[in-house]
C-alpha cells in the first residue's frame, strides 16, 4: 500500500471503480508496482491475483477494478495474473460501517483451480483496504487452496480512526 486513501488517490480510485475509467488502473498500478518492487518480499512472488467482485457487479461495471490493477502490476513486475478466487455472496462492504466490515463471512471466497496456487508466493490485490477484512478473508481462501504465502497490496489505504491521535 502506498497511500492513504484519501484526496486525490481517493479520486482516482473512485474514477477507477465508478466512473468507468478502467484507464485510470494503469496509472495507480504503475505507483502500486513501483511500491511492491522496493519490498524484500517481492522477489519471491511467482504470482499475482485479484480480490474478485461478484460477476453481478462485474458486469454492471464492465470491469473488476481490483483484476485491472492486478494485471497492470503483474506485468510491471513480469509475473503471471491468474484469476484464482471466486467470491461468494452479493453483499458489498461499502455500505457498511466498520464494525459490520469485520463480521465478512469466512467462507466469503474461495481458491477457484487450487492447483494453479499450489506452492505459490501469491501477490493479492485489492483497488483499497478498509478494515482488512475482505484481504483478510481472501488470503485464508488462497492458503486453504495451497498458497505457500501470500502477500497484499493495494494502492489505498483507510486508517482505523481509533489508532489516530
């Protein structure tokens, strides 16, 4: 994560999300990149995914933010993307407040091939991360599927209101 989801990186990633503005992926992923290839750890990815939304809201929008950045990061890292996640369950964690983030059902995700995780450092993608819980949830189903380790990333950042001083 390279920034607090906030002001202008807010912006982008609500044009990215909302507005139909898949382009704007690119930019954000490029930043994301340029973060994760700083990180000791990202020599050992072999892998990049996405935290995938539901194939309603997929289509609604055309595109899954979170997969377009992934794409974007994997080949700037010169890594595979593989789609391996499948979500379950329509809700959204946009509406709802903090507390109500962090009951995410754990069964929320699931590894959709888990051959094509087995033994892979896997780099998870999210277009932003609130309470953590949605990564949370997806990390677990990544690791249940054969994921040797899985990091996070993601351009955004929400910081818990209770640890701001």
């Amino acid at each position: 994560m390279w920034g607090e989801y906030d002001g202008t990186l807010r912006d982008a990633v609500l044009t990215l999300k909302h507005g139909g503005h898949d382009e704007v992926g690119a930019v954000l992923a490029s930043r994301l990149a340029g973060s994760i290839s700083l990180e000791p750890w990202a020599e050992d990815i072999t892998v990049v995914t996405a935290v995938p939304s539901h194939p309603l809201h997929r289509f609604r929008r055309g595109f899954n933010a979170a997969e377009v950045l992934a794409r974007c990061v994997a080949c700037a890292i010169d890594r595979p993307f593989r789609d391996t996640l499948r979500r379950h369950g329509l809700s959204r964690q946009a509406s709802r407040s903090r507390a109500e983030r962090k009951q995410l059902q754990t069964r929320r995700f699931s590894a959709r091939r888990t051959g094509s995780i087995q033994e892979q450092t896997v780099l998870l993608i999210d277009d932003v991360i609130t309470t953590g819980t949605t990564v949370k949830r997806a990390v677990q189903a990544l690791l249940k599927g054969g994921a040797l380790r899985v990091y996070v990333g993601a351009p955004g950042f929400t910081p818990d209101p209770r640890r701001m001083g």
